[in-house]
C-alpha cells in the first residue's frame, strides 16, 4: 500500500458530520484456543509488529493511515505519519 501526506476532502463536504469509529492496531498474533484459554494476569503475549514500526489506524476496519504512539498527559495518543493513497484504492481491507 502505498501512503501519502494527506487525503483531499474535496466533494465530500456532506459526509462530514457522520460517525465512525477509529481505532489503532497495535498487532495481532495467531494462538490456540488452549493457550487463550490459559490467559491470565501477568500473561504475555507476542504480537506480530516490531516495536519500531509504524500503527494501523483504521477507520472503520479500514486502514487509512499509519502513525506512532504518543503520550499526552496520562493518556495515550496518537501521531499520524502517513496517510493511506488516495488512487484506485484509497484504503486497503484489513485480514
């Protein structure tokens, strides 16, 4: 997928008050229902993202930008880097 700086708005004006959801993915990791089901505090599990690579941030399921995480005040945040091309594809399906 290829990603960009910014999305044009343009002819989308009458969309803008809709909601949706976005959310960040941080990973995500294949198990054995055994070993969900052995979960419990302190567990550990391993996701398939290093550390130093960028975040999904979807909007609806839809991937449409990559970012970082950061902290502001106590909460954690967000900082977009890239933003999803908008060509043929402007956001690309998540597994």
């Amino acid at each position: 997928m290829n990603f960009q700086t910014g999305f044009s708005t343009r002819g989308f004006d009458f969309l803008k008050d809709v909601d949706v959801r976005l959310s960040v993915e941080l990973g995500r990791t294949d198990m054995k229902l055994k070993d969900v089901l052995s979960l419990g505090e302190e567990s550990i599990v391993l996701l398939d993202r290093l550390t130093d690579e960028l975040l999904d941030v979807m909007v609806n399921g839809k991937v449409i930008a990559k970012g970082e995480i950061v902290a502001q005040g106590n909460r954690f945040g967000l900082r977009i880097v890239e933003m999803a091309d908008q060509g043929a594809n402007p956001v690309a399906d998540i597994d």
